[in-house]
C-alpha cells in the first residue's frame, strides 16, 4: 500500500498510523520519501506516480532502500543494514 501526501497533510505520525488502521490496512514499516518540484510548483501527478512506481520496483528487486526513511510502528527510525 502507498499514500500520496503533502507535508501539511499529516498531522503527525500518530495521525498516519490512526488513518492506516481506519483504512484497516495493518503494517510493520513504514517507508517514507521525499519528492521535489519545479521552482514553486508542486510534483504533478504524473511524476508522483512514476516516482512510487520506481520506489515500488526498487523495493521488489531488493534494491537499494538508503534513500528512503524507514520507521516502525511506534514512529521510531530504522535502518538496514547489508547482510553481507
């Protein structure tokens, strides 16, 4: 599942994860990113889904998550380490 969201958007963490359980999606990680616009003007929808879409194909091809956020249920940060 991804959401689409603007930083004034979300109230807080807690804000998020009460509007995932309303949604009754139940979840262990939460990966978060950032996508930049164009001067003063805001991600068009179109880079925002070919963005997801990439995140998306990195996630199944076991890529590279360092430029995501990454936080557990309680909000607190993660981070991944190789297995090698």
């Amino acid at each position: 599942m991804y959401v689409d969201k603007r930083p004034d958007d979300v109230a807080g963490f807690e804000a998020l994860r009460a509007e995932s359980r309303e949604q009754g999606e139940d979840w262990d990680i939460v990966l978060a990113a950032a996508l930049s616009g164009r001067g003063d003007a805001a991600p068009g929808d179109d880079d925002i889904e070919q963005a997801f879409s990439s995140i998306i194909k990195n996630i199944h091809a076991g890529g590279d998550l360092s430029g995501l956020l990454a936080f557990d249920r309680d909000g607190d940060p993660l981070r991944f380490v190789s297995a090698s």
